[in-house]
C-alpha cells in the first residue's frame, strides 16, 4: 500500500511544478549562502510533510472507524473504484462543486501565503510549505484517498508523509533550478499520471477483495486464520 503512496508522490510531483511550482521558485531563499540556502528549503519541505502527515492523521483515524466495525476491506474496493472513476468521468466529479467554504477557505491559505513569501524570516520556510500543502491539489485528493484505507491514524499519517516525501527530489530542483522540464516532457508525463491513479485504484480493488495474493491482495485476518486452522 505504502508504495502507491511514494508512486503517486514522485508523478504528482510533475503535476505539483504547475500547481506549486511557482511558490517553490518564488521563495525568498538566501542564494548567496549555500548551507542557509539547503535549511530554508528543508523547512519549507518539513513543513508541507507536517500538513500532509495531519491530513493523514485525519483521513486514517476515519478509516480506523471502518477497520473496527468490519469493513476495512470493503472501503479499500469503494477507494479504488472512486480513483478509477475519477479518472474516467472527470467532469462529472466537477459537478458536485463543494467550493463556497472550500474556495473562502482557499483564498485565505493563498493570502496568507502571499504575506509569508515577502518575509525572509528562518521560520518563513515552514510556515510557507505548511500552507502550502492546504492548496487543493487532485493528486493529494488521490493520496487522501489512500491514507482513508489505512487501518489507524498513524497508518493515515505515513501514508501521506510518504507522498510527501515523494515530491520532495522534483520540488527541490525547482527551487534550485526553477522549471527545467520542457513542456513537451512534462505533457507526457502528466498524460501517464491518469493511467497509473488507475492502476493503483486496481491494487485497492484488488486489495478488499482478499484474493489471497501475497503482497497484492492478502486474505482478510479472520479467513487467514481459519486457513491456517484448516492446515491441522
């Protein structure tokens, strides 16, 4: 499970330069100061992991929920397929548009950001990547939706840190680099993020469905134990 989790990170990452690049290019790093330079980026960083790791924390404490009423398995097939048909009938996911509080809320995150990217204080860095990681993002959504299938919140919480941690190689060439990649290349790699949310909303399937598939699709505790029982 944790490997859809740095999977997702590493090709969201080239849809977060178009998202957050441009914050990650525009904070107020001390280029002239090497070592400074690398602990300003390492808290914006730290920062943005600290957000998604609570996000985790959140959505795993509600998949805790399922786990301990029995339907861990079957919420694992409801997160894929809601992957897969985010995918395939986009437009009638953007419908349902949830955005009156969400966009106040937003717009807010986006101000304050604003304020925080003209200061160069130390802490600056964290504050700017812990609001960083509130923008709405659809690759985050995706994540969130892994960490919800987690069995506990500390589950919940890796989950999303390790997303995290898989945009951070991209997201630190930008601020280093600012946007390297040709847009034909990023077009590329954007048209093959859809086909791998897909693949990973199959594994979830996959995954509640309990096949007895080492790695894949492990049995359930209880018809694990009763196979084991089986064996005497």
């Amino acid at each position: 499970m944790f490997v859809s989790a740095i999977i997702l990170g590493l090709l969201g990452s080239f849809h977060c330069i178009g998202m957050c690049g441009p914050i990650a290019f525009m904070l107020p790093v001390d280029r002239t100061n090497k070592l400074k330079q690398l602990f300003q980026v390492t808290s914006y960083h730290l920062g943005r992991l600290f957000t998604y790791s609570l996000i985790g924390l959140l959505f795993g404490s509600l998949g805790k929920g399922f786990y301990f009423f029995g339907f861990q398995q079957q919420l694992s097939i409801i997160v894929g397929i809601l992957m897969i048909l985010v995918i395939l009938l986009p437009k009638t996911f953007q419908k349902y548009n949830f955005s009156k509080s969400i966009n106040r809320l937003v717009m807010k995150v986006k101000s304050s950001l604003g304020k925080e990217l003209k200061k160069k204080r130390n802490d600056t860095f964290f504050t700017i990547g812990f609001l960083n990681g509130f923008l709405p993002c659809g690759l985050v959504y995706m994540a969130i939706f892994g960490a919800l299938a987690t069995t506990n919140s500390l589950s919940g919480s890796l989950y999303m840190f390790i997303f995290g941690l898989g945009t951070v190689p991209l997201m630190t060439t930008v601020v280093y680099l600012g946007n390297f990649t040709n847009g034909v290349t990023r077009k590329r790699i954007q048209q093959a993020i859809p086909y791998v949310v897909v693949l990973i909303g199959i594994l979830f399937i996959l995954r509640g469905l309990g096949l007895g598939i080492p790695y894949v699709s492990p049995l359930p505790v209880k018809n694990f134990v009763d196979s084991i029982e089986g064996c005497h």
